[in-house]
C-alpha cells in the first residue's frame, strides 16, 4: 500500500509539474502576441508605412522609383477544355429487311467544356510606378498610369487596363498585405502626406 501511494504521489507530481510548465510556456506566448498587437495598433501611419516597404527588393529599379510590395505569387490566365460531349435530337428508323432499315436522324452532338485557370508562378512586385510579374512564362511590366481599375478577392488581385485583365493570385495573408498597404498609402495621402517622401 504505501508502495502504490507513493507512486500516485510522483505520478500527481509529475502531472502539476506537467501543467505548471505548459502554463508557463502559454503565458509568455500570450504576453508576447499581446506586445505584437499592441505595437501594431499603436503604430502611426508613417510609421506602418516604412515597417510595410521591402528593404531590399531585389529588383532593378529606375531612378527615383520605390519598389512598395514584392510576393511570391502566380499569373492566372483563363483555360477552357472538353470533359466530355452531350447529344440532342431525334433519331428514327424502320425495319424492312433482315439485316436492312432505312431512317432519319436529326441529332446534334455538342461538347461540354468546363473553365479553369491555369497558373504559371511569379514575383510580384509593385513600385509606385510600375506593376510587375517576373515569371518563366507570361510575365509583365504595366505602367501605374495604365492601369485604370484594381479589384482585390480573397487570393488574388485583378488589374484591369481597358484592353486586357491581368490576374495575379496569392496567399490570402499577401492580399491582406497588399490591402493593407493601399489603406495605408490612402490614409496618409489624406493626411496631405507624400508616401514617397518618407522613404528618402
């Protein structure tokens, strides 16, 4: 008997040993998520704005330009193939001799396409005066002043020209970036302030 209490007793040990140290390590996630959070909220918009700009690209750059958000990403371009093909009509025919009939067919066979997009991987980038994707294949270098409409899903981000789209997928933690930034861009051109200007 008390061989068997003793044994409870270092397994009870153990266990509050156990819970006291994962408390530990959940507290100090806790302060350190806490202390994350407070500092992005108390940050001003100059400041979210310089924390937000890629330091170091990696891209060549023309004079007096500032390269403002790089991704990995993909180009989407819309595809269409067949799955299969569907009849429709009416066909008929009369029997008038073994192994022998004569009739009418008015049948029409169309195929049955389903769309989807197949995506070619790409760095995304944006300066404030270009829009760019560098990619083995389908790649573009758009001009800022081109692009006349911007629409933003949950994984992608569609530039419209006038004359063509161009989507570009990523990660919904980028295009919450990506919005991010244009908030914050807004919020400070509001303010009268140049975006550019603080990065010099």
């Amino acid at each position: 008997d008390i061989e068997i209490y003793a044994i409870i007793k270092i397994l009870q040990i153990r266990s509050d040993l156990q819970r006291r140290i994962f408390m530990g390590i959940f507290s100090r996630f806790r302060k350190n998520e806490q202390k994350n959070n407070s500092e992005s909220v108390s940050l001003s918009p100059k400041e979210k704005f310089k924390k937000m700009v890629p330091a170091k690209p990696g891209i060549a750059l023309n004079d007096d330009e500032v390269c403002l958000f790089m991704s990995d990403a993909s180009i989407g371009k819309e595809k269409t193939h067949t799955t299969g093909y569907k009849s429709s009509g009416i066909s008929s025919r009369i029997r008038i001799a073994k192994g022998l009939s004569v009739g009418s067919s008015n049948v029409h066979v169309t195929p049955t396409r389903e769309t989807y997009w197949e995506k070619t991987p790409c760095r995304f980038f944006v300066t404030d005066k270009r829009f760019i994707a560098i990619s083995q294949k389908g790649g573009f270098n758009l001009k800022a002043d081109k692009i006349i409409d911007m629409k933003l899903n949950a994984d992608a981000v569609t530039l419209y020209t006038g004359s063509k789209t161009y989507i570009v997928f990523m990660t919904s933690e980028d295009v919450h970036r990506y919005k991010e930034l244009w908030e914050t861009i807004q919020s400070l051109q509001r303010n009268g302030i140049d975006p550019k200007k603080l990065l010099r």
